[in-house]
C-alpha cells in the first residue's frame, strides 16, 4: 500500500467529521454567496483548524472569488483546496549533505517521540543513509529500552547509557560513535519535561554545547513531536516548546486517531514551523516527509 493510500485511510476520521461535510455543504450550493462562506467558516473552526487560520482561509476565499469572478460553487470547492495547500506550504526537508546531521527530537511523554525517531530512521535508511540513535532522554528507564527495542527492529546502532546519566555525555559518546562509524545522520532523543522549563533548556544548551564542539560544521535540527489527537492543546504545547528551544521543524503523530486534522493548519498559520513528518499508524512505514498537496488531496478526494 502506496503511503498516500494510508494516508487517506489513516485521514479518515477528519474526513468523516469535517471535510465529508464540507463536500456537502459545496454540493448544497450551486452558486456561491455569503451564507456558503459562514457555514464554512463555522465549519473550519469545528474542525480545529483555529479561528485565525479560519479567517485567513475566508478572506482568500472571498477575494479569489472576487478577482477571479468565481460563480459556481464547484469553482469555489477547488479554490479551497489550493488556498489549503498553499497555506500549509511545503514542509522543508532534512538535509543529509554530505556532513553528519543531528537532528534532536523534544516532546513531552506519550506523543509517540520514541517511535517517531524509529519512524523517521527508517526512511533515512530507505533513502541510503547510515544512521545511529542515541538515547539522551536517560531519565527514564523505559524510553531507553524502548529505543533499544526499536533500534533492533529498524537495523540501526543505538549508543546508550544507563539510567539518571548524563544526558550530554551520552551525546558526546554518540557523535564520536557517528564520526568513527561513518553515520550520515545522528538522532538524539531528549527529556522533554515542559513542568520546567529552565531544566529543560538547560538539558538542550548543554547538548548543542557538545556537538558544536565537537561537530562544529553538522548540520543541526530540532525536531517537536506533536499528537494531533489533542487539537489546540498542541499549539499551546508548541508554543511552550518554541520559548525553550530553537525548533526547526515539527513531527504530527497519530493523525490516523483524531478527527482533529484540521490541526495542522492551524499550527502552521499560529507557529510558522514547517511540519516535516506526519505519522498515521504505528508501524515503521507509517510515517512520511510531510507533502501540503498529498496532505489536501487526501482529505479531500473521495472514496
């Protein structure tokens, strides 16, 4: 199964509370008015694509409809869609040059963080790429053998320490292992504990620290995960990671379990953080590069 395929299946809920009724309402309407473009309005905001996001969406709306005189509703349906395109905008991909990437990836407990580093190995590893995770988050026991446990399944080397380590010195370990194995990409998994911030930032200073000492010209990534299945409480939880930590891009878990994808509008327009990768399933192969059109198209195509 092609990952567009699992993406519609895995998009199906959204579909079924929110852009099911959007293709409705289009058919409801054969010409476009003002009372089309309320019920949409209401519709997106439903759908926790956010209230400013809804009124952005509108607004082009409206004005593609003026300047292009846009009369049937079949007309307006289509220009929806590439408003929604072109306001998610393309995520941007890693870059894997021919220095050693490290991509950090930060999210609070029970987003997925551990499977999406296991995730997001595999693709790297698809494309050729040598990879080795280190287990920086070493303040809890299970997240270090849950990325064991993952390394093995995925077929990539795990550089470890035991529990209540120092996480920078497990990071340290890592980038030596990197550099002498030939790594293309090393991917750190880190604590992240929002209950405190200042730790938290202080974790992740230290970490860089380390790696700009000792790979002072890798290319750097920070990766959030985020579980699309709490809607807006995700933005708010973005928010308070983008005040600790330079974010570059955004992981989207569990999309396959919300009918909350409406979502990633809304972190687009309030965050203007590309989203890199969208997971749909727990298996290996259910997460990919994030495609804005691929995401639009599979909401909106029909069965």
């Amino acid at each position: 199964m092609s990952f567009f395929q699992k993406l519609k299946e895995g998009l199906t809920k959204t579909k079924e509370s929110f852009f099911g009724k959007v293709d409705n309402l289009f058919k409801q309407f054969v010409k476009i008015d003002e009372d089309l473009l309320e019920e949409l309005e209401e519709l997106l905001i439903m759908a926790d694509v956010g209230v400013a996001s809804t009124m952005e969406i509108i607004d082009k709306l409206r004005e593609k409809i003026r300047n292009e005189r846009l009369s049937e509703s079949e007309q307006a349906y289509e220009a929806l869609k590439q408003i929604l395109i072109e306001m998610i905008g393309e995520g941007e991909p890693i870059n894997t040059g021919d220095e050693l990437t490290v991509i950090l990836v930060i999210g609070v407990n029970g987003v997925g963080k551990t499977t999406s580093i296991a995730k997001i190995a595999t693709i790297l590893k698809r494309d050729g790429k040598k990879v080795i995770l280190a287990a920086g988050d070493t303040f809890r026991a299970a997240a270090i053998d849950q990325l064991g446990i993952w390394a093995d399944r995925v077929g990539v080397d795990l550089i470890k320490h035991t529990e209540g380590s120092d996480p920078a010195a497990v990071v340290f370990d890592a980038v030596n292992a990197a550099r002498s194995r030939h790594a293309d990409v090393l991917i750190v998994d880190t604590a992240g504990r929002l209950h405190n911030k200042k730790n938290l930032m202080d974790e992740l200073a230290k970490i860089n620290r380390v790696i700009g000492r000792e790979l002072p010209d890798a290319w750097r990534e920070t990766l959030l995960v985020l579980d699309a299945t709490t809607g807006q409480n995700a933005v708010i939880q973005a928010k308070e990671f983008k005040n600790a930590a330079n974010i570059t891009g955004l992981i989207l878990t569990k999309l396959d379990g919300t009918a909350k994808g409406g979502i990633v509008f809304s972190i687009k327009k309030e965050l203007g953080i590309p989203v890199k990768f969208i997971g749909v399933g727990e298996k290996a192969d259910d997460m990919e590069v994030f495609n804005a059109a691929d995401f639009v198209n599979a909401l909106f195509e029909k069965d």
